[in-house]
C-alpha cells in the first residue's frame, strides 16, 4: 500500500505509482476528483531530467517573449492558434498529437518550433497516461456516456507569459470578476481534463469546493516544488461520470511582487465541439445585438457582460473577454453563453438559483413580443393569433393554440418538418429589438433538437438527417423572400430584408431587420452557430437530462 503525500495540506499523487497501476495511488486520485476536481502530481523526473528540460525550454520561450512587440507582431496569428497579445498577457497556443505540432498556427521562430515539438510529444505521452488511468476508473466503467461527449484527437498546448504589471491586493478577492482584481476571473474548461507542468512563480489557484476556499498551486522555481504540476478536470469530465468528478474551478491571482512575470506551461484533453469551431475555416462570426448582456456559466459568480452599444460581433466580444476577465475563446464552449435581454436582468438572476454548476438546461421559455401577430398557415383561411400584451412563452402560445384551435403542436411540426407549410410573423423589429434576431433562431434550434409534449413521436427531430433537412429549408426560405440576388450563402442584411424561418407558431418567423454593423453575414453559419451554442438550452423537462451533447452539425 502506498503512504499518502500531500502538498499544501492537499493530496500529492505520483504519476510514476499510477503508471504502474498502484491501486491505492489511483484512488487518491479519484477521491480528490470527486471532492474538487483537480488533484496536485508529483511529475516522473528521473535524474532531473524533467527538470533540466523545462529550463531549457523556458530559456528559449523567455527569449521569445523578451523581443520587442514590434518583432513579435510578425508571428501573430488570425486564428486561435499561434502567438497572441492583449493587454496583460501573451502566449502561444497549438494543436498536438502523437506525433507532435500540428499545422493550425502561424509558423514561429525554429528555435522556438523545435521547443514545442519536443514539448508537445512529451506532454502528449504524460496526459495519455493519466487519459487511460481515468478510463479505467469504475466510475468510467460503470456509468458509460461515452455518447455525451466526443473526445477531439488533437489536444491544445498552451503557453502563457503574464506581465504582473499590476500589485496583488492586499487582502485577495474572494472571487475575482476581471483583470483589475485578477489575471485570470474562476472558471471551469470544456474539456476532459489537463495537465499544467510549469509555473515559474505564484498566480495559479484551485478551488477547494469542501472548504470553499482558493489552494495556491505549485511555484516550480521553488527547490522543492519542481516536478510537482496540476491536473484540474473539465467540464466533459463531469458529464461522462454524472457529475460525480467536479469540474476544477481554477483562477490566476496576481504575485505579491509586481512586475515579476509568469510563465507557465499545459495541456488541455479537449472535445471535437471545442476545438472544431476554432480550426473552421469558415466565417462563422455572430453578430450579437446591443440589447443584450451575456452571462458566461462556466465562470461561477460572475456578472454578465453587456454587450457594446451598437452591437459586436461574438470574436471582438471573445476578444475584450479575454482582456477584462484573462479567459481566452479556447476556454469557452459555445453551449456557455448565456443571451439575456436588459430587459429581463432581474429574471435571469432568480433562474441562476437553478442553475447548474456545469451545463444549464433552462426551460422552453422563449419569448414572442408583445403586439406581433402569428399567422398558421397550415390552418387555411384562419385569422392570425395576437400575442399577448406584454409578450408570450412560446410553451404557453402552443397551448393557447391546442385550447383554442384543438391543433396539436405534433401536428405542426410534422408539417414543417415535411416542408409543408411554415408559420410566418407579422410585423417589424425595430433598432431597440434586434435580439428577436437571436431569440427567432433559439426557436428554431429549439424545433430541431427537443420535440415540446410527452405525446410526441416524431424521433426524426433528434437525427441528424432531419437537421439537415430544415437548416436547407431555412436557406431555400431566405433565397425565397429575397430572390435572385440571394443565390449565395451570404445575404445582406437591410432595413428591407425578411427572413422566414420555418416555426411551429411560436418566435417571429419573418423579420424586417435593421443593418448589424457587420455589414454582411452568412445566415448559415449563424443558423449553425446558434444552434450549436444552445443545444443545452430550452429541452423540454419531459424528454430527460440531454446535458454534454456536444457533436457539432
């Protein structure tokens, strides 16, 4: 039986013991994954190999960093991937496998290329390890999901240098919302899991969830700390064992010494829905309406973020999250935006009581606007339905339909989903109300992936196929109303373009739309996006816990 270690009154595994399939070794493990969620490992460092291998590898990184940002700025890249700068931080993030770098970056120096070929297939093989040690677990096992969550083949190489410009507080803050308190607010990563190795000096910090307070991580420059790194579970860990591994809530604090910078050094096990958006080339930007603050749920006790006058579109906005809060688009699954009308502030922080550490699922309650008229059109020659005053829950319009017209909503869905007939809004989105934009598309994923009643049999609405079908629809929908001019996937936006989305009677289904600042958008890929950035949201409380259902379409 192997004595227990212990590292800032916390549990020290050793990943030697669990390459060797120590029994005891890996039920520490376990334990300290379903009490926080992330454990401290004391890293194979056989005659310091280990060690003098990081050293030489910070020596070439530090160099890097050291140039000028003028000299820098050549290797930054357009993408997630490569070289990156904002205000209190830069890094160098790749893809790996196996076999080392992939190709989704901008090529850096050779000296510093080499580094991170060698870095990658080294930490590659430290984090496979402890990947198959985590599979083998009963509660893998015994409880597999393995459909919830689909695994990418490549994992994310990150390297950040923070600058610490900024004098820690003299008392730390209990939560730290953005980048004037901390480097880095509390959150939680979508992936498995991953495995830091380098922390040159203080910052990192894990919660302990049992004791609801902030355990300092490992200094590696300190004598005795230096093989000793982190592995902090994702988000996709908690979904495959049901919740019973914690998702590791982690933040970066600043050092007592300013101006003293921090490099540090992980690897990250992602999922497909995680890194797929980012190595897409398509244009998939959104355009997010002024009238809206977004609340991020994989950052807990955060506030929203309201989104800039005029708009932004999801990029720019993901670009000022990471200088005000130090969280990077790569940290962030689309499922965890959280749109909230201004209007309805005070409504989202009673629905937070409710929510879930990891992955909401919030009730079908989309809402139609006060004033608009629904016109069914496969009920012939009926006069069209008035919302009520003050608005309407989609849930409770469909039923004000079934009690007043006795049509089932299985019945209109089987409509549309043979393209039948489409249910079209009348009326008009003014320049304060361009979030109906974005609640019209949340109906439509909410039609694709969660049939609303217990009566309802049409399966095809889960399969992909069907999916497909009506996203193709919706195109051919908008070419309809717009004509000739709208052959391409990219349409423009204008004060006189409609948009008909095929609906149940439930969210405006034809829209005149004020120009977005973007100027032109693929209503395809924000057809895409949307959905993949809900699918979590607005599933009907009869067909049971779709949590973690990542694939894309």
């Amino acid at each position: 039986m192997s004595s227990k270690q212990s590292f800032n009154n916390h549990t020290l595994v050793n990943f030697d013991k669990l390459l060797l399939g120590d029994s005891s070794e890996i039920n520490h493990l376990q334990n300290e994954f379903e009490s926080h969620g992330w454990c401290f490992i004391r890293l194979p460092n056989k005659h310091g190999e280990l060690t003098n291998k990081l050293n030489e590898i910070q020596t070439i990184l530090s160099a890097f960093f050291a140039r000028s940002q003028y000299e820098k700025s050549q290797y930054e890249s357009f993408n997630a991937f490569g070289y990156s700068h904002v205000g209190h931080k830069e890094g160098i993030k790749v893809l790996i496998d196996q076999n080392g770098l992939k190709n989704f970056h901008h090529r850096l120096s050779n000296d510093v290329e080499q580094a991170l070929q060698y870095l990658a297939i080294s930490i590659y093989n430290l984090t496979n390890v402890l990947k198959n040690v985590m599979f083998k677990m009963p509660v893998f096992t015994q409880n597999p999901n393995d459909n919830m969550v689909e695994l990418s083949p490549f994992g994310m190489l990150d390297i950040v240098n923070y600058f610490n410009k900024k004098p820690a507080p003299k008392k730390q803050p209990k939560v730290g919302l953005n980048t004037d308190e901390v480097n880095c607010v509390p959150h939680f990563d979508p992936g498995l899991f991953s495995l830091s190795i380098l922390s040159t000096c203080e910052g990192l910090q894990l919660h302990d969830q049992l004791q609801d307070k902030w355990i300092d991580g490992p200094n590696n420059s300190e004598l005795d700390q230096h093989s000793i790194g982190v592995i902090w579970l994702g988000e996709a860990a908690s979904i495959l064992t049901k919740n019973r591994f914690k998702s590791g809530i982690h933040r970066v604090v600043y050092p007592d010494v300013i101006h003293k910078s921090r490099l540090t050094i992980w690897q990250e096990i992602c999922t497909k829905a995680q890194i797929d958006p980012l190595i897409s080339k398509k244009d998939n930007s959104i355009f997010i309406p002024n009238n809206t603050n977004i609340r991020m749920i994989n950052q807990p006790n955060s506030v929203p973020l309201r989104i800039r006058s005029g708009g932004e579109n999801l990029n720019n906005f993901m670009r000022r999250v990471e200088n005000d809060r130090g969280l990077s688009i790569s940290k962030v699954a689309p499922h965890h935006f959280k749109m909230i009308s201004n209007s309805n502030d005070n409504n989202d922080d009673s629905d937070d009581d409710n929510d879930d550490q990891y992955t909401q699922q919030q009730k079908n309650t989309n809402f139609l606007p006060g004033g608009a008229s629904v016109t069914m059109k496969n009920q012939p020659n009926s006069l069209p339905f008035q919302i009520q005053s003050g608005g309407e829950t989609m849930n409770n319009f469909i039923r004000r339909v079934e009690n007043e017209r006795g049509l089932s909503i299985t019945s209109t869905i089987d409509k549309i989903v043979n393209g039948v007939t489409h249910t079209r809004f009348v009326g008009t989105i003014s320049n304060n109300d361009e979030v109906v934009l974005m609640r019209i598309l949340q109906v439509l994923h909410s039609l694709l992936l969660s049939p609303i009643g217990s009566q309802t049999t049409n399966n095809s609405l889960r399969d992909e196929n069907a999916q497909l079908k009506i996203q193709l629809q919706v195109q051919k929908d908008v070419n309809n109303a717009i004509g000739p001019s709208a052959i391409s996937t990219s349409i423009a936006l204008s004060t006189t373009t409609t948009i008909a989305v095929p609906q149940p009677g439930a969210a405006p289904q034809s829209a005149i739309v004020p120009q977005p600042a973007a100027g032109r958008v693929s209503f395809q890929n924000i057809v895409h996006k949307v959905i993949l950035q809900n699918r979590h949201d607005d599933c009907d409380d009869n067909q049971g816990d779709n949590r973690g259902r990542f694939s894309s379409y």
